[in-house]
C-alpha cells in the first residue's frame, strides 16, 4: 500500500499576510446597518466591544492585510500545518481521484480557532486592553481564547452555555487550565443572566443567552473587550493563513485543486481555506469548484434566506446581511456545536450570492461514517465538525470513481475529535440520531426577520 | 517576550537506524530466566508470543538496528517530531538556564507509544501475523496499537482492565474508532479470566490479570501473537528515535545538555530520550546528568530492589533482574496510570545500577502544578505522566537559578493530556491527593521475590 505524504513548509514560509477577498469581489458586501438607525454603522459603534485594529480590519479593502510579527511568532509553534496527500483513504475507496487535506488540529487548542483567537489577544493587548470577555457553545472557540489569552497575559472570562457547562466538563477544564474564568450562563453575573434566572433558575443557556451576557459585561468595564470567534470579516480574514498555506504545499506537489471542500458553521474554516482560491480565481487563475458542507439539522446555506438578520438571539449585535435559519430558530441537539449556528458569515452568504460557492447539506451519521472510515485509513481522529467535510470529499472522490475522472480534491480537517470523543462512543453505541428541524419553527423563524424601512 | 522557539527537522532526517544502548555498555544486562530451569530463555521460548524479528531485537548486540521503510513512512506522519525552546517557560521561571522539551504528543494517537506500535505491527504483519492481542491500564499503549492495527490491517484485540474501560470509555471509544476489539478484564473469554470471576464476579481488574488473558490468548491461536507497550529491550530500542532526533535538532541549536530529564514508568519513553545521550557519552562525548523521574507511589527506582522478578503478577512471564516493588506490589491510585508498574524495564535498571542516571521520585501535586504553570507558558496541556518530567525540569531550572547557572536542560514532554482532563478536573478542585504506598505491603511484597538457586 502507498503511503500518505506530508507537505511540510519552513517556518520562513508561515504567510506574512492575511488575505482580504473583499479586494478581489466584483461588488462589496452589502453594509453592517445599526438596528436602530438602519444606517451603516460606523467605527465609533464598534468601540466599545472591540480594539480599532480589528474594527479597521473589519472594514478594510486591502488585499493583504500584514500578520504582525508577534502573532507570526505564537502561529511558528504549530504553522504552517501539515498538507496531507490521503494515499490511504484514497486506496480504501478506490478511487482515481488524489485527495489531499490541510490539518489544522496541530494547534495546543486542537483546532482552527487559534489562528484567529492569537491576533484577536494580540490586538487588544496592543491597546490596553486587560480584560477578553466571550461566549462560547462546543467550547473549541472558548479553550481557544483562553490559550491565548495565557500566552498575552491577558484574563479570559468566558460565558458557557450552562447545559454544554454541565455536559463538557473537560471542555471547560482546559479553559481553566489556560488560566481562564468559565461561568455558566445564565449567570448571577449580568443583569441579562439575572432576568432569565428569575423567570427560570434552571435556564440551561444558548449561546444568544451567553453573548447577551459577554457583550454585557465588556460594554461596561473601560479594560475590557468582547470577542467572537467566526461570522464577522476580521475573523474571518485571520483564518486565511489555511489557504495561503495550502496552495503554495499544493505547489510543492505540483498540484492543484479542481474541488475545495471545507465544512461551515459561522464560515471563519471554510472562508480561511477557500477564499484564498476563490480569490486566485477571481485575479484569473484556476477556478476550483468550492463546496460548503452544513450540517442537515442547521441548513443556513442550502435552506436559508439571504436577507437582513440579527446575530445574536437577543437582537444586541447590529444587523448584517446573511444567509439566516431566523435569529429565533434553534436547531435540533447535534454533536458538531461548532456548526450549530442559525446564520451564516455575512461574506461567505455574499460570494454564495455572486455564484462564487456551491454548499451541500449532510446528517450527522453519514458524517460519522465517513470520520471513522477517515480515521482507520489516515489516523487521525476528526471533530464532528471536521466529519462534515470529510463526508463531502469522500462523497467527491465516489464521484470521480463513478465517472472516471482523477480530479484533485483538497478538503479542510480543522480539528481533531480528541474532546468530542462521547460523539464516537454513541455513534458505535448506534445512539447517534439524524434529527431534522422543525419545518414550522423554521417558518416562523424567518417569518420574524426584521423588516427594513 | 521572547518567544518560545520551535526546531524542525526535515522528514528526509527521520532516523535511518535505531539505536541499542547493549552495543556501548561497559557490561551486558543480566540474562533473562525461564521461571522454570532458571536457565536463560532462548528465542524458541518467546516464539509463541512475538515473531521472531522481535525475538531477535530483543537480543541484538549491534549498535544501529535498521528502521524498515514502511515503519519511517508511517513515521513521517508525525515525525521528526518538533524540539521546542521554552523561552516563555524560561521567562515566568526567570531562571538563566535553557530548557528545551521534545515533544512526542504530536504523533495521532498523542504520545510516544505509537513509535514502537508501529514497528511491532509492521513485524507481526511482515511474519504473517492476523491478530495481536494485548493489555493497556490507562489506554495510551492499547490506542497506539490500535492505531497501528488500523493502518497495517491487523487485527488487534485488546484486555483493558474493568476499572478503567469503566472510568475511561473515551480512551476505549478511541481504540473502537481505530478498529480494534477492547474486553474489559477480567473476562468470560479466557481460563484465567473465567477463574478470576468465578470467585469474584465484580473483580476490578488489573494489569497483572490482563496481561494473564492477552498472553493466554496469543498462546493458544497459531495466527496470533502479544505485544508489549513497555518494559523489552526491544520496545525500549523503538523509541531511541526520539532521543536520535533530539541530539540532531539541538545541534540545530548549536546546544547541548547539561541535563535530561523524563519520567519512567516501564522505561521506554525515558530509554527512548536518554539512552542515545547515554551511549554518546559512552562513546566519549559529553556526559551530561540523565535523570529518570518516577511516581512516589510507585518508586520502582528510588525504593526497589534491584533483583530477578516476574513482569506480571500472574507469573506467566520470564524472569528479568530489574528494579522492582515486587510483583504483588498494588501501588495506590495514581492518574499517571502509565507511570503505574512495578518493575522498572531491564536495561533502564542496568544503567541505573552502571551509574549512568540517577532518579528522582514526585507527588501528583506537585506533577500537576508543574503542568499547568507549563500550559500557560507554552500552550501545550501535558499527560499526567508528562507531567512528572516537567516538573523534574522545572527544579532543575529553579537549581539553575538558585546557583546562577546557564545550564541547559533538556526534558521529554512523551504525550498531551486531552483524554486525562477529568485530573486536571479533580486537582482544579482540589480532589487530587498524595497517597503514600503502604510501606508494609512493600516489605511484604519484596520479602516475596523469587528466589534463585
């Protein structure tokens, strides 16, 4: 049997720049409008959540956007990350098509989010900030921040959806270990988490919930912040290290991709390894077919409408244009958290707009399949999210062997299951239940969009 | 802040050879016995167990054993694995010494184990092996194997002791998702473990008892074999590509030790480091201090006698003259569950007795403060067992520090502790507790060794 093949790049060659797809669009994404004025909101808005580095990232038009040297230094422990070719998986389906996968589990935390949650600290270390408030759901975002928050000297203060509080409890020992705060929400803490407790003590929390109370606090306090870990521009920016990287080790193999496929939640994995090539695409290179996998339970792309929405279930966060389930919809119980959200990134809604993307639906067991399958041929244990896009390239590479063609599928594996491993337990356990959302709360959901003038 | 510093080896410089510490010492290790002549065993007498390349291994004099290629390209997932300079952990310490870490969490399976399971597999499968069966406490040998099994399509039937598989299902879950069988032990499926539950239905198991029903079973079936995690000569030659690599990155570095450090449970993660530093300096380089870091609940090195003992407390294995508690030995509960033996492998012991190394014995405590104050430095969450070397080479830095020494110190980080949370869960609570062994029953069992003619 042939065996896998890992790309490796020199540290020399961890990218220099984050890449800005806005520069390379045909027409800009439609404007962040302030809920109560409906008027794009301007940078003074943002100031109180977040340090002006970010909100001027979030709004820039540059297409390359400088990595400070700082956070390049944090990125050398674990970038640039492997580029593998699946010989293995690819023998075990027979196909003719060459598989390849960038693996961002190399990171301490285990997945993706670091390349984000480092410049994030970074960046309000860099002006004064002492204090990081955030949500987090799975907990991949929250360990995460607080990794970085450990290596910036920063407290991390973190508002956990009490019932993934109860459930997670090694989730949460890592953020603690980090040296962060872990408060289930609703907590005593806010005078959001004080209203729902009143009505309800045993609230088990949602992650509108969490970042009502996150918000809450950062907005108070003159040294503290709010930080989210996908959805807005600049998170998304950060995360395209993935694809910079990946296409110059595609080149070290000669190759390149005629099919991406990376899973998507709020879209900072997918847009991190896509828009790099949907960018070069757009300057007149190749055109791979880009595909987005959700999860079938939270089918913001492939069900959802594009349209005006809120971010969060408690209506504090301005409005963006998106593809969105409704800001009320609440998605069945699905063990890849991290994909369990009821809008899409406002610029991954925009290039599926433009035409630019393709996105598919999948139920969490073919998912599960396909991790296990992955996992017996490659190694490496995914997360469920990371199942999603294995699915998708698995289902790609039946496809190239169906028509004969040796097409070249790259796939995004952004973590490791290491944490998620009560998910492989049920699955084996014949526990694992495909649940379809309810039609009816999706109607309504979106019946409740808010209107504009 | 000066940034901690990665050193990366190119995969071209995966280790060639292994190295075999018998070829440079000054003296051979004592024979191994059979219990029943109490003369040494022969290869004939472990050829039921393991295949005869191992057997051969195991007794080999020459000093480079060559690495079959399809063992280096299933390495070069993972290795060379990374060197790291931990300026962060230097900087919060404030100490002039250097402290360097190598770190084998990288590998799929999350610790060194996977470096001689891949070797054992490929050896089984070459000898036309169908199945191996083994026994694993804490689960990071029998996930290693498991994985191993997976990518050489073996067959891999692991005993893991009831208390664990019960305390542990995640570790069990990982070795199902790699495709291997796990039984709780003691079980319906062997003499020994039938006879054990005949008295005791609700028997919690052990090592000892696991290790009766993994050999029964190999011993019966002409298809099958063992394998061992730890302990052999040749398990311990498997991981010398750690150390290998390790002098190769540092000279990267233009460093070298003044000390290493790495904790030993059976010995093969501390043999794996030490020994290529131990023959240099036999050979005439350097000799820097090699320090070997153990459980004070279990102190094989520091409070054993160097004496002829069993490997298991069922008595099926050959007698090797090791430092041992003896086999009746119960040390307490310890979550370091790989650090948990009570003999301490042959040629670690022979060295020790040669006085090439010295040990040193911890509390858990004082393990796991040493391990968080090193994720919050370095970003990396280490196993219990890790734990023990960091903490080793944090008070040799302290020393350093204390005398105005620039030392250099080198310390073996053998795994991560994603699936060993519910310790960190349990010292955050402060639920971890020091447990002296009880120094009766080690009188008791030492006063039970076996005695030779």
């Amino acid at each position: 049997m042939s065996d896998s093949i890992k790309y490796v790049l020199d540290e020399s060659r961890i990218p220099k720049t984050w890449y800005n797809i806005i520069a390379d669009l045909p027409a800009p994404p439609p404007a962040v409008l302030h809920p109560c004025t409906m008027q794009p909101v301007g940078p003074d808005d943002l100031a109180p959540l977040f340090p002006m580095s970010l909100i001027l990232q979030e709004v820039s038009t540059d297409r390359e956007v400088e990595i400070p040297t700082p956070v390049r230094e944090i990125y050398r422990q674990w970038r640039p990350s492997p580029l593998f070719r699946a010989r293995r998986l690819e023998q075990v389906l027979d196909t003719p098509a060459k598989i390849y996968y960038k693996y961002e589990g190399v990171s301490p935390a285990g997945s993706h989010k670091p390349n984000t949650a480092i410049a994030q600290a970074f960046y309000n270390k860099e002006a004064g900030v002492k204090r990081i408030v955030t949500e987090t759901g799975a907990g991949q975002w929250g360990s995460s921040l607080a990794l970085a928050g450990s290596l910036f000297d920063l407290q991390i203060e973190i508002y956990m959806v009490r019932v993934s509080y109860n459930q997670k409890p090694y989730r949460r020992a890592l953020m603690e270990t980090y040296g962060a705060r872990c408060v289930a929400s609703p907590s005593n803490e806010t005078n959001s988490g004080r209203a729902i407790l009143a009505k309800n003590p045993d609230h088990p929390g949602s992650l509108g919930i969490a970042i009502s109370e996150a918000v809450e606090v950062a907005a108070q306090a003159d040294d503290t912040k709010y930080a989210l870990g996908s959805v807005l521009n600049h998170v998304l920016l950060h995360q395209t290290v993935i694809g910079v990287e990946a296409i110059e080790q595609l080149a070290m193999a000669d190759d390149y991709p005629d099919v991406v496929v990376a899973c998507a939640g709020g879209g900072s994995n997918f847009a991190g390894l896509a828009f790099p090539f949907i960018g070069a695409g757009l300057r007149g290179g190749p055109k791979p077919r880009i595909v987005a996998i959700e999860p079938a339970s939270c089918p913001t792309l492939t069900r959802g409408k594009y349209a005006y929405d809120f971010g969060d279930t408690a209506h504090l966060t301005p409005l963006m244009k998106m593809h969105t389930l409704g800001s009320a919809f609440t998605p069945p119980g699905l063990h890849a958290g991290g994909l369990r959200y009821h809008g899409m990134g406002a610029l991954v809604s925009h290039c599926a707009e433009l035409g630019l993307m393709e996105a598919r639906a999948y139920h969490q067991i073919a998912c599960f399949e396909a991790g296990v399958q992955f996992a017996r041929a490659e190694g490496i244990v995914p997360a469920p999210e990371s199942n999603h896009a294995v699915r998708g390239a698995i289902d790609e590479a039946l496809r190239c062997k169906a028509e004969g063609k040796a097409e070249t599928i790259l796939f995004g594996l952004s973590g490791h299951g290491h944490f998620d491993m009560q998910a492989y337990t049920d699955y084996f356990a014949g526990k694992l239940v495909d649940q379809a959302y309810d039609e009816s709360e999706l109607a309504m959901a979106l019946s409740g969009l808010p209107s504009l003038p």
